[in-house]
C-alpha cells in the first residue's frame, strides 16, 4: 500500500468575505489620488537696504546710466543733509563729465562732417556740373541786374535756375551723411551723447534744488562751481547747417564771415539769424558775396519794426524825430546804412526773405553789393538794413 502525505486543504472563502474585500478595494480605487504633504519651505531672510556708501559708489561708477542714477538719487532723497550734499557732489561732477565728452565728439563729428560736404558737393555736380553752374549763375545776375525786372520774371526765369543752383551747390546734411556710412553713425552717437548730458543736467539741477532747500545746503552749493547749461537740442542741426555753407570750397572771406555770423546766433532772434543765413544761401548759390551780421544794424532795423508796430504806420519814413529815414536810424545806432527793406505778416525770417525776393526794388537791395546786414522784427514787422 502506497502511502501518501497528507496536505492540509485551504478552505475557500466564504461568499460574503470575498465580496466585501472587493467592495473595499473598489472603495480605495474611486478615492482622489493624495498628493504628499507639502514642506513648508524655509523663509527666506529679508534682503537689507543697499548702504549710503554702496549707494555713492554705484552713482560714481563708469558704466552707471542715467536712469540707474535718477533711481539712485531717489533712494537717497530721505537720508541725511550730509549724504544728500554727497550726492550732489558726485552728480555734479557726473554731469561736468558728459559735458567734457559731449564737447569733444561734437569737435570730431564737425572735423568729419567738413571733410565730407565738399566731396557730396562734388558728387552732386558730376561731370559738366561746373560749367553748368556758371551758365545759370550768369543767366540768373543777367536777369536779376537788368531793368525789366519783374515779380513774374523772378518766378518763372530766376526761381528754376535757383532750384537748379541749390541742388548743385548746396547738400543738406542728409545728403552729406547718406555719402558715408560712418559719418551717419558718429551723428547719430552724438545725438545719443546729447540725450545723456542733458539728462544729467536735469539731475544735476534737481540734486542741487533739493539741498538748497536747507541753509546748509544752500552754503554748500554756492560754495562750488555752476556748471554751464547743456547745449540747446538743436545745436547738432546748427552745426551741420552751418558746415553745409563754411566747409564748401568757398574764398577766405566768405567762410570768415558765416563763422563770425554763426558766432552771434546764440545771442540773437532765431529767425532774425535764420532770415540772413537764408539770404547768404541765396548769394552762395548764385555766386555773390555773403553779408557780415552788423548787430548795431540788427538793433537798429529792430527798433524800426518795433516803431512801426507801436506807432501804427508802415513805411521807410518815420514819424520818430531823430529817425526819419534809415541813414538816420543807423547812425543813431552807432554805424552806418545804404539800403533798407521792410515787410509785414511773416512769420519767420525766411518767409520775410522770400516776400522780398518776389518783390523787384527789395529783391535788387538783397543782391547788392552790400558787405553787412541786420534783420530786425518785431512780431510780424521785419526791417533789412544793409551797409556798405
């Protein structure tokens, strides 16, 4: 008889065992899914206000912007007298800085742009362009000197043959920048390094309004030196206008004259100056010599538009005892005159040139043989005087 071991039998489980594991399970299978616990991250300790020495350094380094400085300024407005008078200090000196460098690339781009306005004059003439101008220089002198002279002649004659004139002879500053690439750029950087000086005036000038608010303060900032105001925004563009006319190949007179001209421009009427640099243009372009800014005539002219303004009268003859004709008024004024124009309701220097152009006896005392001028308004009154 085989023997075999006996093995004890699992019992099955119980019907109703079974269903309430499986009831369970699909219990915890519906349940959301439990993301883990989250760690509370550790706080992060609060950052400590830069220091007021940190806060100098930054303001006087070199790669420090105006904007930077502006907040920096701000962060240091409620500290002490003392560190504010700092500020103002390193400001200061910041701002004689761009003015140092703002000055020597505005020296470097007029070097540039002189050596450039002959050669886009050059390109703009090509070949025959030189014969070209002295046949419509001598046409325009032939019409303009003759004896039938007319506003119509002026207009339909003498102005194709100016426009012909001027875009031979005289580039714009577009016209000399496109000619170099270079050159476009070294403008357009001082343009940006103008920008900049003059945002550092303006923080130089708050720095210096805010301590002076205090008498200790206020000894402290007249106990230093005023920096000079920043040039005005168009000065770039005067330069390059002025370059236009001196840097052509022009006789030693004529670019003597438009230098000691544009000399006198920040002490004048705008448009007083802007009225003669148009009319030397003109003479430029048609070869005539340019006119000297007397200011003695200037202030003369001046005093006659006013006069007409306020005494209610248009004419060459004044009613002013002492200032009956311009002879009488230049020498009132301490110099000497030959021919006077006089206009009305221009708005600007240019436009009182043009009324005149169009106008055959002022058109004749503009293109004399004169070697000074002055152009004096008052509103829209303009007096032209000219001397020998």
């Amino acid at each position: 008889m085989t023997l075999v071991p006996h093995r004890p039998r699992r019992p099955a489980p119980r019907p109703h065992f079974a269903a309430a594991i499986a009831a369970c399970l699909g219990l915890l299978a519906s349940l959301p899914a439990q993301d883990p616990p989250a760690v509370e991250p550790a706080t992060k300790p609060a950052l400590e206000p830069p220091t007021a020495n940190a806060l100098l350094q930054r303001l006087a380094a070199r790669d420090v912007t105006i904007a930077e400085a502006q907040r920096i300024a701000e962060q240091l407005q409620p500290r002490a007298l003392p560190l504010r008078m700092q500020c103002f200090d390193v400001v200061q000196k910041k701002y004689a800085e761009q003015l140092r460098t703002f000055s020597k690339l505005r020296e470097r781009v007029q070097k540039q742009f002189a050596k450039a306005v002959p050669k886009a004059q050059q390109a703009r003439l090509g070949r025959g362009g030189a014969a070209k101008v002295e046949e419509l220089r001598s046409k325009s002198l032939a019409i303009t000197r003759g004896p039938d002279l007319t506003k119509e002649r002026i207009r339909t004659e003498l102005d194709p043959m100016l426009q012909q004139l001027r875009e031979l002879l005289l580039p714009t500053p577009e016209q000399v920048c496109a000619e170099d690439n270079s050159l476009q750029e070294a403008v357009q950087a001082l343009r940006q390094q103008l920008d900049t000086t003059r945002g550092w005036f303006d923080l130089y000038l708050g720095t210096m309004h805010e301590i002076d608010q205090d008498p200790v303060g206020r000894r402290h900032v007249d106990g230093v030196r005023q920096e000079a105001d920043p040039p005005t925004t168009s000065v770039i563009d005067d330069d390059l206008e002025l370059q236009c006319l001196a840097a052509l190949p022009l006789g030693a007179r004529d670019s003597k004259t438009l230098q000691a001209n544009e000399a006198l421009r920040a002490s004048m009427e705008p448009e007083e100056f802007l009225g003669t640099l148009e009319l030397n243009r003109i003479r430029i372009a048609l070869g005539l010599p340019t006119l000297r800014i007397d200011e003695k005539l200037g202030e003369a002219a001046r005093d006659h538009s006013l006069d007409m303004r306020t005494k209610n009268f248009f004419s060459h003859t004044s009613p002013v005892e002492g200032k009956h004709s311009f002879t009488d008024r230049a020498s009132l004024f301490g110099t000497s005159a030959s021919a006077e124009n006089i206009a009305a309701g221009q708005g600007t220097g240019a436009g009182a040139i043009r009324a005149w152009w169009y106008s055959p006896g002022h058109h004749t005392n503009m293109l004399g043989g004169h070697s000074r001028t002055g152009l004096g308004r008052s509103e829209s009154l303009w007096t032209q005087m000219f001397g020998g």
